[in-house]
C-alpha cells in the first residue's frame, strides 16, 4: 500500500506541474472560484488522498449495516423501490378524492394530502380569518365528515397516507384512525405519516398557532399515543424541505433538521418514553435542491449521523439507527419563465434524492410556480419518478457513487459542517438540544441564519454571478399562458354548508363534554389525545379543537426579523 | 425624501422568503422600508399603509388567495382616508395569468411572478411612482 500511495503521490505531483498548469492558464470560463450551491469550495479534481482520513468500515461499510451511509436497507431499490408520492390537494374533499384517484390509478404508490391555510393554521371554512382561502392552495377539512369524503374507496390497509400539517397534526391523527376504525382496518395496518414537527415552523414555514412549549408539549403527546395506538405510522416528519425553501445552505437544512429531532428525541425520553419504541415511528423530509451531487452529499450525511446520534441516545435496537425519510423536489428552484425547463429541473433533483437512497419522493409539476399543478403537469411529475425507476437503470445498485472521491470527500465536508451549528445550538441550550432549539427560537437564532442565507443566494443572482437558466441569462420572449388548474370559486360557500349541516345533525351534548375534556387535560397536564380522538369521532370541528388548545395555551406571533 | 413601501403578507399564507428579501434589498437600495410582519388581515395592511403614509404598498403572496385579498386591500385604504389612486400599489407571488386583468381593474399597477430579479422591482418603482403621484392629482 505505502509504495502505491508514493507512487499515486509522486504521479499526482507530476501531473499537477506538466499536465494541469498549462491548461489552467487557457479556462475560458468567467467563474474562478468554484463551489457548491452552498458555497462549500470545491476543487478541480478528487482523489484518494481527499479521503485518506475515512476509514471504509467505520464511515462508509455495506448498507443495511451501522453507519447506513450507504443506505437503510441492505438491498435498497431492488427489494422495493421508494413510493411515489405526490403531495396533492385542493377544494372540498369530493375533488381531492377524485385526484386521488386519477393519481392511483396512473401508478402512484403513496398518498400525500395538501392541505388549505385555515385547515394547516387550525382554523374552520366559516372562520372570517378563513375568507377567500377555502380550498385554494389545499383541501379543506373541517371536521371527519370530510374524512369520510376524502378516503371514500381508498383501503386504508392498502395505501399509506402522509399528511403535511403541523399545529392541528394530532386530530387529523384522530381523524385518519378513526377512518381506519369504520374500515375495520386493524390499528398495526393504518400506515402514513403526519409533519406534526413544530420547530420549523418557528424557524422557516410560519404555520404557527400556539406557543413553542405547549405545541412541543402536544408533539410528545401524540408520541405517546401514537406508540401504543397507531403502532405502524410515521408520529412526525422532521424536516428540512422547508427550512431550505426559506432559504438555507444544504449544510444548514441538515444540522437544523437534525438539530430539531434530537431535541424531540430528548423531549421524549424526557416523558418517558422508550427510545426503541419511538424511534420507529420517526421520520425525515428533505429537500433536493440544484446541486446534484451536494444534495446526495446531504443524504448519505444526514443518515450517517442519525445512526450515530440514535445509538448515542442509547438506542439498542439497530432500526432505531435508521433515518428513513420522504425527499421533495425543490420548490423554489421553479421558474415561471420557460416552465417546461422546470421537468429537467424536477428530474435531475430528483435523480439526486434516488441516488440519495429516499425512501419515498415527490416530484414537483412544471406549472407551479404559477399555479396548484394541472392534471396534465402532475402525471409528468409521476412519470419523471417512473423513467427513474424503470428506465434509467440507476435504482438497480445500491449507493452507486459510494467510494466516489469526490461523493465521500463532500459527504464527509457535510457532515463537519453540520456537527459545527448542532455543537453550537447544543451550546445555547448548555447541554440540552431541547433548551438549545427553544432558544434559537426565542432569540431568532434560526431565522436569522436561514435570512441571511436567502439574501445572499439572491445577491448572486443579481449580480449573475449564479446563473438561473431562463431568468437572469438564456431569456426569451414567451407566451406563458400555459392551461393551469382552477378552483372552483364556490368551494368556500358549499364547504361552509357542509360545515354547518354537520354541526347542526352531531349530538352537541357529547361533543361539549369532549371539547371539556380536552381544555381539563390541558389545564391539568395530561396528556390531550385520548380526548381529541373522543372530540373527532364527535365531529368536533378542527376550529373547535384547535380553539380550545389556543384558551388555554395562548396564540404565539413571531417576532419580525428580516 | 426617500420612497416609503410596505412590504406585506396578506391572509394565512406563511411563504416569507420573497418579502422578507425584497424588504432587505429595497432598504439597502435606498427606500424606506416598512415590514408588516405575517399573517395580517387586509385592513390591518390597509390601516399600515394609511397610518404610515407610504408611496407603495407591495403584497406578497404564494396562496392563491391574491383574489378577493389584494382587491380588498385597495378598498380599505380608500375606507381609511387613504388615496390608493396615488399609490404604487405592488403584487408578487404566483399568480396565475387569468387573474392579471382582474387585478389590474381592481387597481393593481404591476404584478412580479417568481423570478423576477429585485433590479426590476426597484426600477419599475422609481419609474411608476412619480406618473402615478401625478395621475392622482
């Protein structure tokens, strides 16, 4: 080995003086100073001296195996590919169904509902807060008659569902479970997943409702509930997708995101809870940005470091190491200009979170940074993952670009980067990642660092220095009149009949019983999700739910920080 | 005397990405910026552009909402005692292209959809606003 490292060394030397020198002087290219998307600084060329400090055992090994760098499972896309699902909805829960269906049918292989704003902030159709935003950029859900509706022939033993919500994530729990009662759907088939992650509200999506304490007080409630009711589904998404499309570095989607689960962990562990029974219902979201080979960087780091953090935890069981977790193409990398450009977008994103071993993916319609995507730019959405899958022959061998010089130098780059802000938030909570992440809340730690990332990527795009293809180079003049979806307008009006049929027909004697039960749990410290199931299944409304949390626990506004 | 905008967020729509990047790009190119902050009903955004007697109202949103929100915006301003006829007022976010007439009628003097570089936000500014503080007098 030491005589073949002096002679690679010797030849490196060599190649560097007589071969490389002459050519540098002739780059034709205006860019000097390569980097990464992020702005990780990147070299010409790699090889193995950038990786002699990686050990193959210990930090790159066989997937299936500690570190999983390489992946979960050990036969990845072979054994089953990752399920597609695309995140969709809009209108009353008769629409939703029906595109539900039309997706099903054209080979998606996972559910995943979008929800409207005043279902996503806790608020119902009649609401006056809700006005003009019925149905508009999600379904609308107000109480589980509109379950019913939603699910309406869909098996729940035979798809699983996710759900992106966050403050009311517990009763749209209530809701799904007790859709799988009517079904006689046993509790350990009901499989999906809710967000139910609060932290990156407060630090990048803005969906907030209560305080940070109290909603990380009903995030661990519905840990508990969920490990001995719901044995089989996701109880969180923990996730980074968004905390990138307000802006971040792909370094600070990860250490945040990874920062936030540990303080979940320990919340938990905190309550009680066992780690080996929680973990397995713990789930990741990710995004997958421009830069190709620093997005699987990304998620071979961020599994690399969850198996460590977990077994540092004292997780003994070695699923509990796994990190599996959901990728969505980015949103923000969409142009309106030249939209058919955004499907090589979507699939070279795309590429990068199946080469980054996700476990399921939604790809973005090339119509949305105009609109909710037609049925015509979603079905290109799917069929971009199906080509992956089917054509392209990548998913055919497990972590292809492992031992890449450059792969393992950038996954590891990563990594360091990303230990750096999560020592640093361990810092400011002395010790605690629970206390660490209330307080980068509280003094606007988060937000700051995603701000001034956002601004800087903007810069650059200002100055040209980076190049969005069709917007600040390669411009043309367009028609962009592309056929796009629309809401029917009367939505809101038939949402809120629904809404008010319902309330008038329910036995409003239990319902107030339950609503009491509910606000006495939460005076009292108990945990709330045995009466919100109870309220549910009384066809309390999420308003209803949502409005006894806010009596008792207060409304919470962010501090402004631009 | 500098140009004062107010940046906005109007209904439930938490995307802030866009306004908080404009509100720091316009204060660094010289205006006087006022940031309402997220989650603001259009009379609280109506009664902030009165109160601080700003040139240009800017409102972002990314919800689909921009309809019946912005129109609603310009109608209490007016309520108010404000003049919306001498206002820049400013819509960014994405909206689909059947919607454009709509706001343009309703009193909307430019509409940016994603992509649009900051240089030309701030130019069509200082281009608009002094034929639109003329109009209106």
């Amino acid at each position: 080995m030491g005589e073949l490292t002096e002679k690679i060394r010797e030849k490196k030397r060599e190649w560097e003086k007589e071969c490389l020198e002459p050519w540098l002087s002739k780059c034709e290219r205006e860019v000097k100073n390569f980097e990464t998307l992020s702005g990780i600084e990147i070299s010409n060329v790699y090889d193995p001296f950038d990786i002699e400090h990686l050990d193959f055992l210990r930090d790159i090994g066989y997937p299936g195996e500690f570190p999983f760098t390489r992946g979960v499972y050990p036969t990845m896309y072979r054994g089953r590919l990752w399920t597609m699902r695309l995140f969709s909805g809009f209108g009353t829960a008769e629409d939703t169904n029906r595109r539900w269906k039309m997706l099903l049918e054209e080979g998606e292989t996972g559910l995943s509902t979008a929800f409207d704003f005043p279902t996503l902030m806790g608020l119902d159709s009649d609401d006056p807060l809700a006005d003009g935003e019925v149905g508009k950029c999600g379904v609308a859900i107000d109480t589980l008659k509109d379950f019913e509706i939603l699910f309406d022939g869909i098996p729940l033993n035979k798809v699983s569902t996710s759900f992106t919500i966050n403050p009311p994530a517990g009763i749209i729990l209530a809701m799904y479970t007790a859709i799988g009662d009517m079904q006689k759907v046993p509790r350990d088939k009901v499989r999906g997943t809710i967000q139910n992650d609060m932290f990156k509200e407060f630090h990048a999506q803005n969906t907030i409702v209560l305080p940070p304490e109290p909603s990380l007080k009903i995030i661990v409630d519905i840990f508990e509930w969920g490990i001995k009711n719901v044995p089989k589904f996701n109880l969180i998404s923990i996730s980074g997708y968004h905390i990138r499309e307000a802006g971040s570095t792909a370094v600070q989607e990860l250490a945040f995101t990874i920062a936030d689960g540990m303080a979940y962990v320990e919340a938990a562990m905190e309550r009680g809870i066992d780690i080996d029974k929680l973990a397995p219902q713990l789930s990741f979201f990710f995004n997958a940005h421009n830069d190709f080979f620093e997005e699987i960087a990304k998620f071979r780091a961020s599994r690399r470091m969850w198996a460590k953090i977990m077994k540092d935890y004292g997780a003994k069981d070695p699923r509990s190491w796994w990190m599996k977790f959901h990728v969505q193409t980015a949103g923000c990398s969409l142009t309106a200009q030249q939209p058919l450009n955004n499907i090589v977008r979507v699939t070279i994103q795309a590429l990068a979170a199946v080469l980054g071993g996700c476990q399921s993916l939604h790809t973005n319609s090339f119509d949305e940074a105009w609109a909710l995507p037609s049925e015509e730019a979603v079905r290109v959405a799917l069929r971009t993952q199906q080509l992956i899958a089917y054509e392209s022959g990548v998913a055919n061998v497990v972590d292809p670009l492992g031992g890449s010089y450059y792969v393992e130098w950038l996954t590891d780059k990563i990594e360091r980067l990303a230990w750096k802000y999560i020592e640093r938030i361990r810092e400011m909570g002395n010790g605690s990642m629970v206390k660490g992440v209330l307080k980068g809340i509280e003094n606007g730690f988060f937000v700051r660092e995603i701000s001034d990332s956002a601004a800087r990527y903007q810069r650059e795009i200002e100055e040209g220095s980076r190049i969005i293809v069709g917007v600040n180079k390669f411009r043309i003049e367009e028609d962009l009149k592309i056929p796009l979806l629309k809401v029917d307008p009367e939505v809101q009006r038939r949402q809120i009949e629904r809404l008010r049929r319902v309330k008038k027909e329910r036995d409003n004697k239990v319902l107030k019983e339950n609503l009491e039960w509910i606000r006495s749990c939460c005076e009292n410290n108990e945990n709330v999700m045995p009466a919100v199931f109870e309220a549910v299944k009384s066809y309390a409304s999420v308003g209803e739910i949502m409005g006894t949390f806010k009596q008792v626990y207060g409304t919470y506004r962010k501090p402004i920080i631009i | 005397m500098k140009i004062r905008v107010l940046v906005a967020k109007v209904g439930l729509d938490g995307h802030d990405r866009g306004a908080k990047v404009l509100a720091r790009f316009l204060r660094d190119a010289g205006f006087e910026v006022i940031y309402t902050g997220l989650h603001r009903t259009p009379q609280e955004v109506a009664r902030a552009a009165v109160d601080e007697d700003v040139d240009v109202v800017g409102v972002s949103l990314l919800s689909g909402a921009h309809i019946p929100l912005v129109p609603r915006i310009i109608q209490y301003i007016r309520e108010y005692g404000g003049n919306p006829d001498e206002m820049l007022i400013v819509v960014g976010g994405t909206i689909p292209h059947d919607d454009f007439p709509k706001l343009r009628d309703a009193g909307v003097d430019g509409i940016f959809i994603p992509g649009t570089p900051i240089s030309e936000i701030i130019k069509f500014i200082k281009e608009k606003l002094p034929e639109k503080k003329k109009g209106g007098k």
